[in-house]
C-alpha cells in the first residue's frame, strides 16, 4: 500500500512539472506570436538534403549551402557557441550555432528553443575537431512549437501501456522502435514482391460484409443506416478471395485488415493484418513449399539472413520445414496414439481422464473424435513447437471449408505453421463441393444453435459461387503481425502495430 502511495505521489509531482513545463512553452509561443512570428503560419519547407544524404555526400557538399529540417532533440554549450541535434527519419545531424554566423539576436533566440522544436536549418557541413560531420548554421526557422515535452533525456518512455498510447512520443524516444517499424514496411513490400514474381495478382475485398465467413472468429458488427442494414467487418478475406477464383484469376491474394472481437493479448489485437492468397490447381502440400520459401526468402533480404535471434532464441527460417501431422504430435507430447482411438466415446474418456474440460465450450460428451484430438494438441503439443514447423492433417470437424484427406476421411488436407509456439498460418487443399460444402455450412449452423458464436455462418452468395464451379485450388492464410514479431525480436504484438487497440483512460480516476 505505501509503495503505491509513492507512486502516486510521483506520478503526481512528475504531473505538475510537465504541466509547468507546458506553460512555459505556451507562454514562449504566445510572446512570439505577438511579435508576428508564428511559427504555425509556416506553410512549407525547401529542404534540399536529408541527414543521410550529407553523410553520404559530404566529399562533394562540405562548405557548400545546405537546407535541412527536422526536430531539436537536444542542445548543450553556453555563451557564443551552442552545439545542436537535429533529426529528420533518416537520423541525427549536429548543428553549430556560432554567434559569428547568426547574430547576437538569433543565437539567443536559439538558446530560448525547446527540445521537441522543429526548425528549419540553412548552413554548411563540415567536420569538427573530433572529426563528426555537422551543419555551420547560418539561418535558421522555427517551423513548429512543441507545446508538450518530451519523456526525459536518459530515462525516455519506459512505461508500456504509455508507449503504445503515445506512440509517436515512443519513436521519438526509443530510436529502435522506428527501426522495427521500418522493418514491418520493408516485410510488407518484400512479401508483395515475392508474390508478384509469381504470378499473383493482388485483389482488395469488402471489409463491410452481411456475412461474417471465412474463419471460426466473433465478429464486430455494425449498422448502414441508409440500407438498414446489419454488416459485419470482415473476420477473413477467404470467401470473396475463393470467388475470385471462380471467376478464373488463377493468383490471387489480398493483404490488409481483419476484424476479430475477441480478447487482446502479446499475440491478439482485435484489428490485425492478414495476408490470404489463392491458387488454382495447387494444393496444401503447394501452400507449405510457397510459406516456407516466402518467410525464409523476405527473412533473408530484411534481416540478412535466414537465421534470426528472437527473444535469445535462434529460429532457423531455411527450407525445408519439419513436417509432422496433429495425431503424431499428440503421441509425441501426451503419449497417446489417436490412431487406436475408434470412437467418440474412447476420446470423450481421454479427455476426462486428461482434464481437458477447461477447454471446452461445451458438454464433454458433445464433443467428437477430432474435436478432442485437436484440444490435445492445443494443450500439449502446441507450445513445443519452437523452430518452424507445418502440422497438418486437422480433423474434418474443425476445417469445414477443407478437402478431405485423401486416404483419411476423418482427417482434411489442412496444415498451420507454427513458430515459438505460435500458429502464423492457415491453409488447406480448398473444399471445391459444393454439396459438401452445404452440408459442412449446416453443421456449423447446428453448432451456432447449440451456442457457438464462433461457428461459421451459411454465405448462401459464396454457395452459389461454388456451385457456379470452382477447381481445385490451394489457399493459404498469414498473420502479418506475427511474422514481423519475429523477423523484428518483438516480444508483443502490440510492438509490431503502430496504434494497437487500447482501453480508454479513466479521466475520473
């Protein structure tokens, strides 16, 4: 109790003191605004170079003018020198502001500057005494008051439920939080690249659907007022995608956002990033060999290799992956051989003899075959699974839009890769029957009735276009924020999305 007393003191003192501070700040804008130099009535900048490019070029533009812009982010020296950095997104450059070159009026103007400022800076590089590349300033202009300060200098913005709600403040702060965000970009376009040097044409889909299809998820719901209306945003791009392919776009893939309302964790956010791609006459054992060359392949190009260290673990991206099915994993971690297993029964007894109601959203003796198989590997197998491996051949009841195996019935031709315990993808050999297709939909329905909220929905617009003639066709599914997790040493998700979902902050307490 006394220990959250003192943190609520401090968190109090530091409160008034940045509230001082911000008035300070005011008080400089207000006496600049009355002297007619507003620094918000900048309209536009005529940058010439960016930080880097000094650096880069400085052989040929040392002594030569120069214009920069970018953010004060901290300034020391007294008297008739003062030395400066200013960053832009490419990185630091220092500034020396010497009374001989500015005058007795700017020099101390540039004194009066807070840290967070934005300035615009004419000058000439050269190199100091200690040999850094740096910026002679002969003008400069403030373009932008910062009216809040920022984190302090050597503490920075440590807490992270602030981090992510004052992002911006964080990047500013923490240089390798831009690095990661950087690299995210950098995956994104590498992917894209792949995919297009094969072929894939890239599609965008309806976020706003009347059904909410594709994926086992709880979906968000909205109103469209002038239809009346009840849509829903979108789970999964899987339906609209398979359509695509019907209509004879034999490549397809769409990347961007889903929807899920589910619970928020270091690897769920209700909004994420999806990438679902669609090939005809390919089937699951294609949607592997393209997973594993894509990730090892965009691995390679953004981090230098195909071997990444994450969170002090090594991750081996090289092809080919471990390949194991559900029922082997099982036996491997729990020691129970799902091929002896015969009935619905046999498996409801292993599961109580296991523990596994916990698990389950319904009846024990509800539950089938498949159903109990896959709870085993979820609670035993699942979180063993460090280097990148594809588990496949899911049971039918939990992969209602996948082929059946084609020696198995009771199994589908469905895999999920998993990396540190962590499912990054979905794919399947495509469920192309469309009678099979109704009768799986139904089922779903009866689960939907029985309480499953998470149970498919019937898209009698996707039956029709099945019934229309689909051919066989791979599809694949992956979570875009998990592959960054890993490619950037991000311990959460919520490291990898620049805005994720937040509960609002209680103003009243």
């Amino acid at each position: 109790m006394v220990n959250e007393e003192l943190k609520d003191l401090e968190l109090h003192e530091m409160e008034a003191k940045l509230s001082e501070q911000e008035g300070l700040r005011r008080e400089k804008l207000f006496e600049l605004q009355k002297e007619g130099k507003n620094p918000f009535d900048v309209y536009r900048v005529e940058r010439t170079h960016s930080t880097s490019q000094i650096r880069e070029e400085y052989e040929q533009l040392e002594g030569e003018p120069v214009e920069i812009a970018g953010r004060l982010l901290s300034k020391r020296g007294q008297g008739k020198v003062i030395f400066a950095d200013i960053y832009d997104r490419d990185g630091k450059i220092q500034l020396f502001v010497k009374l001989n070159n500015v005058g007795e009026e700017e020099l101390k103007f540039f004194k009066t500057l807070d840290l967070g400022d934005w300035l615009a800076v004419k000058g000439t590089p050269f190199t100091t005494k200690t040999g850094e590349i740096s910026i002679l300033v002969n003008e400069f202009q403030l373009i932008s008051k910062a009216i809040k300060p920022l984190p302090d200098k050597w503490h920075g913005l440590k807490d992270p439920d602030l981090r992510y709600r004052r992002r911006e403040v964080d990047i500013i702060s923490n240089p390798e939080v831009k690095e990661t965000f950087i690299k995210r970009s950098k995956i994104i376009s590498e992917i894209r690249h792949f995919l297009e040097e094969r072929g894939y044409l890239e599609v965008e889909t309806p976020i706003l659907s009347p059904v909410a299809g594709g994926a086992a998820a709880r979906p968000f719901t909205t109103h469209h007022n002038a239809l009346d209306l009840d849509l829903y945003l979108r789970i999964a791009t899987e339906l609209y995608l398979k359509r695509c392919i019907v209509a004879g776009f034999e490549k397809v893939y769409d990347m961007g956002k889903n929807f899920r309302n589910e619970g928020v964790s270091y690897k769920h956010n209700p909004e994420f990033t999806m990438i679902e791609l669609y090939e005809a006459y390919a089937d699951y054992n294609d949607m592997m060999d393209i997973t594993e060359q894509m990730i090892s392949t965009v691995a390679e190009k953004v981090t230098g290799s195909m071997v990444v260290n994450y969170q002090g673990k090594e991750l081996n991206f090289a092809p080919p992956w471990r390949r194991v099915t559900m029922t082997e994993l099982v036996k491997e971690h729990a020691g129970i051989d799902f091929d002896q297993v015969k009935t619905d029964e046999e498996a409801q007894t292993i599961a109580l003899e296991r523990h596994l109601k916990e698990e389950m959203k319904k009846d024990v003796e509800e539950h089938t075959k498949g159903e109990i198989l896959n709870l085993l590997f979820e609670k035993y197998a699942e979180d063993k699974l460090i280097q990148p491996t594809f588990v496949t051949d899911y049971p039918v009841e939990i992969s209602p839009l996948t082929k059946g195996k084609r020696d198995n019935p009771a199994l589908t031709e469905r895999f999920e890769g998993f990396i540190n315990g962590n499912e990054i993808c979905n794919a399947y050999s495509e469920l192309n029957d469309p009678i099979v297709q109704r009768e799986r939909f139904e089922q779903q329905a009866r689960e939907r009735d029985l309480g499953d909220d998470e149970a498919y929905m019937i898209d009698e617009e996707f039956m029709s276009a099945l019934e229309t003639g689909m051919p066989p066709t791979g599809g694949l599914g992956i979570g875009i924020d998990r592959v960054v997790m890993f490619l950037t040493d991000s311990a959460s998700i919520r490291d990898v999305i620049l805005f994720p979902t937040m509960k609002p902050l209680d103003k009243n307490n």
